[in-house]
C-alpha cells in the first residue's frame, strides 16, 4: 500500500557534523520509504521563500541564514499517517522538550538548529515536496 508523503530536510548542523547516516538509519527503520532525495545548498531566496510563512516571526532572519549557511539533504517519505507519524518521530521543535527515541533528542543542537523539518499538514507536505522536487525526480 503506496501510503501518504511528507517532506523532510536534514539541516545544515546536522549535515555538518555528519549525523545524515544515522538520521537516515532511524527514518528506514520507522517504515518510511525515500521517494526522492538530494543534497543541496539553500540560496537565500530560496530559504526566504520556503519560510515565508514565518516572516513575520523574530526569528526569520535567523532562520533564513541558518538554513543556508551550509548544504542540506531534502528527501519526501511515505509511508501510511507519514506527516503525524514523521512529526512523532523527530520530536519537539525544541529539543529540550524532545521526548526520548525521537531524532532531535539525539541530533539537535537548540530550537533554531533542531536538525531535521517535517511538514506539519499533508497540505504543505505537498507544497514543500514540489518546492525541492520535480516529477521525474521522485520515484513512483
Ligand atoms: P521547522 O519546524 O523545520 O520550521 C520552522 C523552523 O523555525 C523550526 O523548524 C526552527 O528551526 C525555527 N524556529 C522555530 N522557533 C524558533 C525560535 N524561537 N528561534 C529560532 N528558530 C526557531
């Protein structure tokens, strides 16, 4: 059974202190299956707009500069509930308040560098997956 999609980024501190192998291990074994998957470096407009949603916020600028201050790995899952059961997987959005098992737990640095995003809604699953990826690069 195919499932729904849900749309992830390893983050830059995670890329850079080298957790993509281990982050990618906990995914594969909570059921997910890789669609599409690439290692890429946010431009600036490119996090502004992903992002938009928060511009308001104080921490957009931030934001914006952390998420390209190095390369990424943009990857869509699927699995059955993929968007509740990914946001269960990774944790809270600050890893202070993280539960146990989940990958900000072990991975994250502080609540802007948490070192993985998940969609929040199958609605924006959709939108971020086509934000990074075009059809022929995702796997049927
Ligand atoms: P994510 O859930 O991927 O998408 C929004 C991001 O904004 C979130 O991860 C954090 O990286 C970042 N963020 C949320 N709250 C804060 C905050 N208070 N300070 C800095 N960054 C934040």
């Amino acid at each position: 059974m195919a499932g729904n999609k849900t749309f992830t980024m390893l983050k830059p501190d995670a890329v850079e202190n080298g957790y993509t192998g281990k982050i990618l291990d906990m995914i594969i074994d909570a059921g997910f299956k890789i669609k599409a998957m690439k290692l890429t470096h946010l431009n600036e407009e490119q996090a502004k707009k992903f992002y938009e949603v928060h511009k308001d916020r104080p921490f957009y600028m931030e934001l914006v500069e952390y998420m390209t201050s190095g390369p990424i790995v943009a990857a869509i899952l699927e699995k059955e509930n993929a968007v509740e059961d990914f946001r269960k997987l990774i944790g809270a959005t600050d890893p202070a308040e993280a539960e146990e098992g989940t990958i900000r737990k072990y991975f994250a640095a502080s609540k802007a560098k948490n070192a993985v995003h998940g969609s929040d809604s199958d609605e924006n699953a959709e939108i971020e997956c086509k934000f990074h990826f075009s059809d022929n690069e995702i796997v049927g």
